[in-house]
C-alpha cells in the first residue's frame, strides 16, 4: 500500500532547514549560505522510500519583513502550514545569542503559536549539535521548548554531519497515511531546472559576496539551453543577469578586472556540470534595478511572488 506524507520545514532564518532537507533527501536540492533569508521562496523536495514518499516544504526563515519581497516571503511560511500531514521545527542548537530558557525569540514564539492554532503534528528538531560544546545544555533548550507544544518527537541533530538525520527520517515516516504518490518515485524536487540553475548562482553570490550586498541581488537566466557540440558533445549553455539595487553593489559584484564575476561563474558552472553531469558554458552579466524588492512587478518577473491559490 502506498504512503504519503507533506511535512513542511519551519524556522528562524539560518537555523540549517534547507541543509536538513538535504541531508534528509540525499542530494541538493535547496541551495544554502551562512547568510540569513538564503531560502525566498517555497521549495518542495521528494523522498520516496519503497511504498512512503515523503514531500518536504522548505519554506524561507520566519522574520519580520523590512521590504515587499519579505512581505511575500512570510506569505510563503503561513501557506507552507496549510494541508500538510506534519512539521519540523528547527531550532539552534548552539545560538549566536546567549540561550535563554524564559525568553525564546520573538520569531519562534510566534511559530509555536501558529503551529497550536493549526493543531500540526510537529517534531522539534534541534541543529548544529556539532557546533555544540557543552551537550547538557541541550537540556535546559528542550525543557524550554517542550514546555510550549506536545511535540510527536525531539531530536538533537546535525544537517552537516548527519548525526542524527536517520532518527528524524524514521519519525517523518510515521507521519505519512495511505494515499498515492504525488510525484514520480525518481523525481527530488517541484523546481524546474531553469529555476535551479538560477538559485546555483544565487548561492556562489551569496557566499562570496560582503553580507550587505547579496540580500539586494536577483538572479534572472536569460539563455538554458542543451546542445551538442561540434565534436558530439553535450554541453549546457547558461547566460543569466544578475540584478543588483545600487551602482555601488554592481561594481563589487563585479569586482577588479571583472575578476569576482568570473569567480562566481567559474564556481557556479562546477555546480551546474555537477548536478547535470555534463560540461557547462556559464555567461553573466550585472545590471541595476533600483529598491526591486519593493516593485511588485520585478518580484514577479524574478519568480519570488507568492500566490496562495
């Protein structure tokens, strides 16, 4: 009998949701930085395991929003709560800020309070244990947050080793009920190649660049086509545009001589072949849209509004 499950992923910005989800899938398919709100939109992705197929939401980290793309982006974390047969919330294990049990963030609460209202079957997922030092002081974070919901289970883990991971993939299993598989049982991901390829570049951006400049950046891919060469040989061209909002960010995308865009090329069409198995051509060019993050019509055009239909 066939299994299916919808967990969506929910969170604080750069708690580890997306390198959880791929940990737990086997393969990237949610690109990741040390950069908060790296996640912008809803991302699906798919594990089918023999007769259950789980299907993840990763959704972008629960924050208040400065701008209209983060308006949309707080759109995405309520839908991705909707019609799901469960939850994980991921937390910090080893926080940047001190940890207090009597005064959890604002964001997290608010979370809880969201997860009570819509009575989901949630499993608490502390990360990053391996950043952590002093494991007793996992403790007194448990005993804060258990405090707040009757989690289905609470599972210290690290998305970057893995310990842990196969602990919390055996619980969302048990989540899943009889209903057919919505996706095919080879398919990881509702995100069409093209879309991919963009967040591919995205990613290099994000963890090359100075932390001020990326969260003002677009990718838009103009050219994804597969051809063959003269010699026979498949190869995947990419030509993209990469927006920024002020003069001075283009310049510092760019970088002396061009070398920084070249970088970013360089490091983004390793990850294309890759991911692809097949050699990659990979062109970009930097141009201006000044406050696009407040323009709905360049968030639209960029892929990054949200309609909950």
């Amino acid at each position: 009998m066939q299994k299916s499950a919808f967990i969506t992923l929910l969170g604080r910005p750069n708690v580890g949701k997306s390198s959880l989800m791929n940990k737990t899938l086997g393969q990237k398919v949610a690109i990741v930085s040390d950069k908060p709100q790296t996640t912008r939109t809803r991302i699906m992705g798919v594990l089918t395991d023999g007769d259950t197929q789980l299907v993840f939401i990763d959704t972008p980290g629960f924050h208040r929003p400065h701008n209209l793309l983060g308006q949309n982006m707080i759109k995405a974390v309520n839908s991705g709560m909707s019609d799901v047969d469960g939850a994980v919330f991921v937390v910090d294990a080893a926080p940047d800020f001190k940890f207090n049990s009597d005064e959890l963030p604002p964001a997290e609460l608010e979370l809880i309070k969201s997860i009570k209202a819509k009575k989901l079957k949630c499993i608490l997922v502390l990360n990053k244990i391996d950043l952590l030092e002093n494991k007793e002081a996992l403790l007194s974070m448990i005993t804060a947050y258990a405090s707040l919901y009757d989690f289905e289970a609470v599972i210290p883990l690290s998305a970057k080793t893995g310990d842990g991971v196969d602990i919390l993939k055996t619980e969302l299993l048990k989540l899943a009920k009889p209903a057919p598989h919505y996706f095919g049982d080879d398919e990881i991901t509702d995100q069409p190649e093209k879309v991919m390829v963009a967040e591919m570049i995205r990613e290099k951006l994000l963890r090359t660049l100075d932390k001020e400049v990326p969260h003002g950046i677009a990718v838009d891919l103009e050219r994804f086509v597969e051809r063959d060469t003269k010699e026979g040989e498949p190869i995947i061209e990419v030509e993209a545009v990469i927006y920024c909002e002020k003069d001075s960010h283009k310049g510092i995308v760019i970088g002396k001589g061009g070398n920084m865009l070249k970088k970013i090329g360089t490091l983004a069409r390793r990850d294309i072949e890759e991911f692809f198995g097949i050699r990659a051509s990979v062109k970009l060019w930097v141009k201006v849209k000044e406050d696009w993050r407040n323009r709905q019509g360049l968030i639209h055009s960029f892929g990054l509004d949200f309609n909950d239909k």
